[in-house]
C-alpha cells in the first residue's frame, strides 16, 4: 500500500524589514569592506560600529547610520522607498543633532563627530558630488547640496575645536581621521583649510 502524503501548507517567507536590508548591505559593503572605500571614507567607516553599538537607540548616531545605510542600499539596489526613508531620518537626525550641539541633549563629542562625517557622506550620495565632477549646485528645499555638504564638513571643523578645548575624554585617532577627511574635503574642492 501506498501512503499518501499531504503537502504540508506553504511557510511564510522570512520578512526582513527595508531598514535591516538596509543596515546588512551597508555593513557588508560599507564597513566590512571599507578598504575598497576611497581612503578618507574607509578609515573613518572602522569606527561607525563600535561606537554606534555604544550610542542609544534613537541617538544622532543612530539616526545617521540609519539613514546612510538607507541611502546606500536605496541607491546601490535602485529601492526608492529606502531613499524616501532615507531623507525622513536624514531630518530627524539634523533637528537631533541641532539640539545636541545647541546643549539641549547629552550626545558624547565623539558619536557628533561621526554623526557630522556621516551627514556629509550621506550629502555625497545624495547628489552624487565627487571630486572629478562639478559640484552640483541644483536647489532643494535647504539650499543648494554643495552648501549642504560643505556644512557638514564645516560642522566637523568646528566639534573638532570644541572637542579639543573641552573636558570630554575624546579618541584622539577619531580626530586625526575626522581631520584627515576635512582637509581632503577642502583640497578636493579648492576651498581653504583651516588651521
């Protein structure tokens, strides 16, 4: 005799959420290969996770690797949606990192300094500025994005001052690579680097 077997009912598929698919791409691609990244962007990606795992859910941090990692994968895998999320965290991580600046919210000096770098590449991406092309100069509702990019880079120099005059321990070699990266930033667009 022969037994027959019912198929058993289909299993749902594993659903992963956009914004894991998100972080998964941007951490193999981003930060487990960071050495394919062009230099200034490779050494200061080593530093993202641990600090990142550190910061609070919900922190500047937290809300700037968000949205890179959503612009990334949105942009490598061509996923509007994770672009779309991608410029909604982007302001909730400036309002964020407004009131941290301004004293509002305790942020470390270290997890706004990666917050800033991350803003500025996250600019990168979302204009496609590099440094063999014209800056893009298109208007948007901030201003235009070349503005928006040197702000961030211009909000670096400026933590990296307060860093040094303040009484907050700080990781020096994030200051030596944060700087590294202001100063290439700088040089790429024939801007003035600061002393």
């Amino acid at each position: 005799m022969v037994a027959i077997v019912k198929p058993s009912a289909p299993q749902p598929a594993l659903s992963i959420s956009l914004d894991e698919q998100a972080f998964q791409y941007w951490v193999q691609t981003n930060v487990s290969h960071a050495k394919s990244l062009h230099e200034a962007a490779h050494e200061w990606h080593t530093y993202v996770l641990p600090y990142w795992v550190k910061a609070k859910p919900g922190s500047c941090l937290h809300l700037a690797v968000s949205t890179l990692s959503r612009a990334v994968f949105g942009r490598a895998r061509n996923v509007p949606q994770a672009l779309v999320q991608a410029g909604k965290s982007y302001a909730q991580c400036l309002a964020r990192t407004q009131q941290a600046v301004s004293g509002q919210l305790h942020e470390s000096m270290d997890e706004l300094l990666l917050t800033t770098m991350l803003m500025g590449y996250f600019e990168n991406i979302r204009y496609s500025i590099s440094g063999t092309e014209t800056p893009v100069k298109k208007a948007d509702a901030v201003g235009s994005s070349f503005t928006n990019v040197f702000c961030h880079y211009e909000g670096a120099t400026g933590l990296v001052e307060i860093r040094r005059r303040s009484s907050e321990v700080t990781d020096i070699t994030l200051d030596k690579v944060a700087r590294r990266q202001i100063v290439s930033f700088h040089i790429r667009f024939k801007l003035h680097v600061h002393d």
